[in-house]
C-alpha cells in the first residue's frame, strides 16, 4: 500500500484532493498536513512513498520544505502544487 502525504493549508482543496485519490486508488495510505512544520514531523514518522505539497504555505514555503525534504529524503518524490501561473514559480521547482 503506497503511503501518501498531502501538504497543503486549505482544508477544502487538502480533502478534495485525498477524496479523488482515494476514489481512484482505494487502499493508499493518506495522511494530511497544514504546514510545513507538521509534515516535517510525519515524514520522518511514516516516510511517505510520494509527497504532494503547496507551493504556497504558512510560514515556510512549499519550496523551501521540498529542499529540505530533498536533503535527507532524497528518494522521495515530491509533486509541487500551485494555483499560480507564473514563470517563476514553475523555475523555482525544477
């Protein structure tokens, strides 16, 4: 079973998202953070198979998390999110 971890501060798009995921992949293992600070914390707990994280977060970036999971969790893969159509930001992530 794939363990999956949501960053994001909306619950409304955080929920939607894990319900579209669950709707097409029934048994992954979802788990769900607001900020950064908390998904820190999970993923060292429960070392997800895939992360999906907001580029735009409370306090510390979408960005700045995914460098600091990149770091010691090299292997993971990270999608990064936005709603955000700018050329910087889709830079910035890769």
């Amino acid at each position: 079973m794939a363990k999956i971890l949501i960053v994001e501060d909306s619950t409304f798009f955080r929920q939607l998202l894990k319900e579209t995921l669950l709707f097409r992949y029934p048994k992954m293992d979802i788990s769900e953070a607001p900020n950064a600070e908390e998904a820190l914390k999970k993923v060292n707990i429960l070392s997800p198979d895939l992360i999906f994280v907001d580029i735009r977060l409370p306090g510390e970036s979408g960005l700045d998390f995914t460098r600091k999971i990149k770091s010691t969790h090299p292997n993971i893969p990270i999608i990064i999110l936005t709603s955000y159509d700018l050329p910087e930001y889709r830079e910035a992530a890769r």
